[in-house]
C-alpha cells in the first residue's frame, strides 16, 4: 500500500516561508497527478497546489504568486515551497496522489503563521 508523509510544517511569522515535503513509500513515477491540500477545522478541504506527470501546475486562487509546487521523481517525493506566508494561510496542510482511480492521502503537517 502506498504511503504519503509530509515533513517541514511549523509556526513561521507573516511574510516567512516554509518548504513542505511529501514523501512516497514508492516510485511515483505511475501518479497521474499529486498535490497538497489544506484544511481548517470547521471548512472543507481546500485545493492548495497540483502537478501532473507531465508537469503541468494548478492553484488555488488564494495562493497564486506565493506558492511553487514541484516533484522529484528520481527521490519520489513532491515539494510545496510557500512564500510570503499569512495568517489566512494556517492549516494542515495534506499531501495527495491519484493513481487512476486511486487516491492517496498524507496525514498531514500544521502550518501556523503567527507573529
């Protein structure tokens, strides 16, 4: 069964920056497409970022200009780098694959942007 983890989630100040990471227990060169998600408790999961096989990006609205996602299949791993970080901006933040008709869902890392 594949397994997604994020990592480099934390407390930042307005206007800071962090690079999430997800890893994959597996090659993730037959994921059509990953991605990172966001929640806040109380609100519906809110697409953040996605990149396909090919390497075409989508955004959120909310975090367009700030955020980059990438991916690395040679370490199987997917990157979010956030810029200019705001309050609005705090969340679990999920790491996602789809395989098909399969989906893979990370367990989460905090974000908090707070001064």
């Amino acid at each position: 069964q594949m397994q997604l983890v994020e990592s480099g989630g934390g407390l930042v100040q307005p206007g800071g920056s962090l690079r999430l990471s997800c890893a994959a227990s597996g090659s993730i060169l037959s994921f059509n497409a990953m991605g990172w998600f966001r929640q806040v408790p109380g609100n519906q999961r809110e697409l953040v970022a996605t990149i396909t096989s090919g390497g075409s990006t989508n955004y959120g609205d909310s975090v367009k200009g700030r955020f980059t996602i990438s991916r690395d299949n040679g370490k199987n791993t997917a990157h979010l780098q956030m810029n200019s970080l705001k309050p609005e901006d705090t969340a679990v933040y999920y790491c996602y694959a789809r395989q098909w008709a399969t989906e893979y869902w990370g367990q989460g890392t905090q974000v908090t942007v707070s001064s």
